[in-house]
C-alpha cells in the first residue's frame, strides 16, 4: 500500500483534515467553517474561531480517516502534516495540540508545516507531474505574494505586500460599499455588469520591484465615492476590480519576464477571482507556459494541501519534536 499522510489545518476559519498518497492523490478532504459565526462581525473573531476547531476537529479527522478507507482508532498511516503557521494563535494551538496527540497514539511521526507552503502544494494535487519551475500568485485574505519555486519544497519569495493582503482589501471595499462578508465574491458578482472607467483610481507600487500596495487603493474608493455620490455600487466594484487586477497581473508579468519558468499558477482564495484567472490565461498563453488554476476547493484554505507538503517534508526532513510551538507569523522567506 502507498504510504499516506495525514494533514490537518486549523489556522483561520477552517477546520480541515484530509488524506493524501505520495503521489498527491487526494483520498479525502473534509473542511468545516465557523464563518457563519463570524459573519455578523464582519471578521474572523479569533476566540469563536478556537473554540470552533476544538469542537469541529475530532469528527473532521474522523471522517477524513474513514473517507479514505482507514480504521480511525489506528489508521495505517506514514504521518500527520500540522499546520503550525501563520495564522491565528489560539486556532492554530488547536491543531498542533491535536496533531502531536495523535502522533503519540498512533506511534507515527508528525511534522509542522507553513501554511503559505502549503498552498504552494495545491497545484501539484491536480498535476503531480507539472513542470518546474513554476511561478505562484498567492493571494488570500491574510496574504499576498509571488513566489517562484524552482521544485516542491524550494521557493524564493520574490514580492509581497507591503500593507494589506488583496482580499483583505476586498473585504474592506466590500464592507464601504454595503456589500456582504467576506466581499470578494460580491465585489466581484457585482463588477460584472459595472465600468472599469468610471472612477479614475491610482495604480500604486509601480517601481522595479515585485513589492504590491492596496491599502492606498482602498483609501482611494473611499474618497471617490464620497466626491461622486451618484455613482452606481457596479462601477465603483468594477474600477476597483480592475485596479487590483492591474496592480497583482503587472508585478507577475515583471516576475515572468526576470526569472523564466514552465509554468504560472493562482493560490489563495482570491484565485476565485474571475478577472484574475483571465489575466492569468493569457499571461501563460503570452509566455507560452502551462496555467494552474486549481479548482476553488484546492485553492481555498484545506488540508490536502498541508497534507501534500507534509507527504515531501516527511520524505526529505527530519519530523517535528514534541516542543514545537505555533508560529503565528511564521514567513514563508523563513522555511527552510
Ligand atoms: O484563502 P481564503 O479562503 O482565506 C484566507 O484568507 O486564508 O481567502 C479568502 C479571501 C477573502 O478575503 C475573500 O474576500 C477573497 O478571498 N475572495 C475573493 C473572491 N473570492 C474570495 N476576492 C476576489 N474575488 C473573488 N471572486
Ligand atoms: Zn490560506
């Protein structure tokens, strides 16, 4: 039988656990989400978010072991792959704690994984035999960034954001504009029948680097829509859309141009975003390389993914000592 991991991931709102083979074949992927609670606060709200994952995680490691064909009081497993950072504190305690539990009792070794790493991974569960190197567009609501990976489990962070993440500014713009929470899908709904020429907004960090801005951005929203009040909600979310999509496509395509590679690939749960994945089509057809575009599960927070950098971690590393702490702002530069 194949050797199988076992990934858990409790970072944010998610409450995942998920089996995966050494060839990056999914078994099973369970996730819950406590964002219905967090909906009336228009955040995630830590402390219902850790209290969450200590109710929600025993069954989700259950049924992702059963699912998956295995005995859950002693499954039959390589090792456990843990989320250990970044993310929120006291949900990520939850995991590491359950984590190290089950490496007791099952007699198996666990290993701490990086979140941001972990979404890396994603693109490999539906191309196990892409080609390297590969360039990543990582945006999320906690984080934006452009890495290259020469090979799994190597990565150079070219350029991140300097303030807020893109969906965090999503989140933010959605929130101006009355939209729902969390606002990127809305923003996103509702730019659909919006023009991109309506308001005149800043295109900011347009240096020589790979570094991205948008706080600046959301400010700007902020003061256009105060100075034209009869402008309608679609093309205020379609001048943004298209702002955030020039910003993140220009320093990607500065990123394909410097460092040549096979492929190009979206992670994060901004990877949703239709304008987005269009801009990356072409970019990889302009460049001639492959596009990843993993479907919306893979790219949101799950524990395939943990599960699938734990499968190479435990394979070429040693395994994590029962001492190892969450990391709440654990860079990804810092993984080695
Ligand atoms: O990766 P994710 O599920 O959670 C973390 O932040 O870790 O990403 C959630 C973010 C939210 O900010 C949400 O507004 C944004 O992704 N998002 C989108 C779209 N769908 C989700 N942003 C823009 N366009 C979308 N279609
Ligand atoms: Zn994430």
């Amino acid at each position: 039988m194949m050797a199988l991991v076992l990934g858990i991931e409790t970072s944010c709102d998610e409450t995942a656990a998920s089996v995966v083979d050494e060839e990056f074949h999914v078994l099973s992927s369970v996730i819950e989400s406590s964002i219905d609670q967090h909906r009336a606060f228009g955040g995630v709200v830590p402390e219902l978010a850790g209290r969450a994952h200590v109710a929600t995680l025993g069954p989700v490691v259950r049924r992702a072991l059963i699912e998956a064909a295995l005995d859950p009081l002693d499954p039959d497993i390589l090792g456990i792959a843990v989320t250990s950072g970044p993310g929120l504190i006291g949900s990520l305690l939850v995991g590491l704690s359950a984590a190290k539990a089950y490496a007791l009792a099952w007699g198996v070794p666990f290993v701490g994984i990086n979140h941001l790493e972990g979404h890396l991974f994603a693109p490999l569960l539906e191309h196990p035999d892409l080609e390297w190197p590969l360039m990543t567009l990582l945006v999320s609501g906690g984080h934006t960034l452009i890495v290259r990976q020469g090979a799994p489990g190597e990565h150079v962070v070219l350029g991140e954001t300097i303030d807020d993440a893109a969906g965090e500014a999503y989140d933010k713009v959605a929130r101006w504009l009355g939209l729902g929470y969390p606002g990127g899908p809305e923003i996103d709904r509702v730019a659909q029948s919006g023009a991109a020429a309506a308001l005149t907004l800043p295109r900011s960090m347009t240096g020589e680097d790979y570094d991205l801005s948008f706080s600046g951005l959301k400010t700007a929203v902020v003061r256009a829509t105060e100075k034209h009040h009869d402008v309608a909600v679609a093309d205020v979310a379609a001048s943004f859309q298209a702002a955030v999509a020039e910003q993140l496509l220009r320093k990607l395509r500065r990123a394909l141009e410097h460092h040549p590679v096979k492929g190009v690939a979206l992670a994060g749960g901004v990877a949703a975003n239709t304008a987005l994945r269009a801009g990356v089509r072409a970019l990889a057809q302009e460049f001639g390389i492959e596009a990843h575009l993993p479907t919306m599960a893979l790219c949101t927070d799950n524990a395939a993914m943990i599960a699938a950098a734990g499968t190479y971690r435990l394979r070429h590393d040693t395994a994590s000592n029962y001492d190892l702490s969450a990391r709440p702002n654990w860079q990804l530069a810092d993984v080695s």
